[in-house]
C-alpha cells in the first residue's frame, strides 16, 4: 500500500474503532463458540434451508440467557455470539438478552453470523438477504458488530466483484442499524492477504476487518497475517491445544508478536475452549498466555 494510503488507512481505523466502542487495550473478550461445549444447544439457521431445529450436546447445558452472568464471574468484559447459539430472534428474547448483558455489564463486540455466501452462483442473492435479516438482529440484540463472510468461492475478479456489490448492499442495512459490519480473512475468497486488502480498499472504509490467527494454513499465516493486521478492528486469537494443559505457545507467539508490530489495540477474542474437559479451563490458559506476552 502507498504510505499515504497506508496513513489514511490507519486513520480511518481508529476513528472507526472508537465510534463503535472498541477502545479499550487489547480487552480480552469471548466468543460463545469456545463456549460451545458449556453452552450445549446450536440452533440451525441458514440460508435456503433455513431453520433446521436444534441438536444438544453435553450433560447441562448453560442457556444462553446465563452466559453473561458466567462470563462475568469468571472475569470477562466482553463476548462475541455465534449465530447458531441464539434460540430465538424475536424482540422479547432480544430484550431478555440485552438485559442479561447489561445486569452482567458484559458489551456483546460482534454477532458472528457463520453462514451465507453472497457469491454462490445459485444463492448468493438469497444469501445476502438473509446475512443482512441477521445484521437486523445484531442490531435488537445490542451489538457493536456484525461479522459476515465475504465469499466462500474460489477468487476472481468476477467473485470479487460481486463480493464487493452485495457486501455495500448489506452495509447499507448496517449502517441504517447502527451496526458496523466486518469480515474475516476466511475462505477460498480471502485466501491470500492481497484479497484482503483489495477487498477493503474497494470497500472505502464501509467493511472492518477482524484477523483471525488461525485461519490461514501454516507457514503461509506467518507470512499473511502482516500484511493486514494493521487494517484488523478485532482479532480472533485462535490457539492450538497440544493437550489439556498445553498450548502450542510458538505459534501463539509469533501471531501476538505480529499483533504488537502492527501496534494492534483491539479486543483478542478467544475461540477455543481448548482440550480438556472444561471450557473455562481452556480459556483461562490462552487468557494468561495473553496477559503475559502483552504485559
């Protein structure tokens, strides 16, 4: 990128990042899939096929109405939500929910909406409209975000295209929301970093990025997750367990230390809830990993 546009790039992001809410130094949030096990219902939704009921998974499952309260008793500010963990999208859930954040004083960062594809040659149309009914609900339930895939198609500059066309269409419902939306580098469409940064440059400030350490393959990661964490507004902080007790602490590190020399300051959202029998467990060993590389 030129330096001034690398300049002009680097203002809009933090003028965005305060103006919806994301100030605090690398603020330690929670996504609810590496609560996944803890939480133990997914809800079925997705475009075309649409709701497809629920399946259980675990003994005692938290309902999602719970999670904040736990989130806080165990030292958490902040969370993400999948999609698939809401268990109703109505406006009474939606309040029953925004209150449980707030009597928790949990801020719900992003609703990460996981399906869609708003290239596929059949239901990309479909797709967008229902990605852009979920940025609605993000909207009632309280979130700052909404995270969207960008295309799960292989990339051309035809995917690209129309990536870009229907991407605007559904930051239109955002910004009539109130609710920023961002994508993810994620998927055969955002492969390479210069997907990524193309992507954003078309889009003029009107899509965020949130990084994911994780995604990318190994060693590609290392050599693609610089060249956009500068532009990221959150950050999926996406460990690998050795074992119950273990995690793979050089990966982490060298993901972190990208983060610090790109001077990222945004949330390390957590997704997993590591190898062992407890969610919380796992959560807590990349939350001290964390704390210690940051300081």
């Amino acid at each position: 990128m030129p330096q001034g546009g690398r300049h002009r790039s680097k203002r809009l992001h933090t003028r965005i990042r305060f103006e919806y809410g994301i100030g605090v130094d690398n603020l330690i949030a929670v996504s609810s899939w590496a609560l996944h096990r803890t939480i133990g219902t997914t809800y079925y939704d997705a475009p075309v096929t649409g709701s497809q009921g629920l399946a259980t998974h675990g003994e005692t499952p938290l309902e999602l109405l719970a999670v904040p309260a736990a989130l806080r008793a165990h030292g958490y500010e902040a969370m993400q939500l999948c999609h698939f963990h809401l268990p109703s999208r109505d406006a009474t859930f939606a309040a029953e929910f925004k209150a449980a954040l707030q009597d928790a004083d949990i801020t719900l960062l992003t609703v990460l909406i996981d399906e869609g594809d708003i290239i596929h040659p059949d239901h990309g149309e479909a797709g967008t409209e229902w990605i852009s009914g979920w940025v609605e609900t993000a909207s009632q339930l309280g979130a700052k975000r909404a995270r969207v895939i960008a295309g799960k198609q292989a990339h051309s500059s035809e995917a690209m295209a129309l990536a870009i066309q229907r991407l605007n269409a559904i930051a239109k419902v955002a910004a009539d929301s109130g609710v920023r939306i961002e994508t993810e580098n994620w998927f055969s469409l955002l492969a390479t970093h210069e997907a990524v940064n193309h992507l954003l440059d078309e889009m003029d400030g009107n899509l965020g990025l949130c990084a994911d350490f994780g995604n990318w393959p190994k060693p590609y990661v290392y050599e693609g997750l610089p060249q956009i964490m500068h532009r990221a507004e959150t950050c999926h902080a996406k460990y690998e367990f050795l074992n119950a007790e273990n995690i793979d602490a050089a990966h982490a590190d060298a993901c972190l230390k990208i983060a610090a020399d790109a001077a990222y300051t945004g949330p390390f959202v957590l997704v997993s809830g590591g190898a062992g029998d407890s969610d919380w467990q796992g959560l807590e060993l990349q939350r001290q990993h964390i704390r210690g590389f940051v300081g």
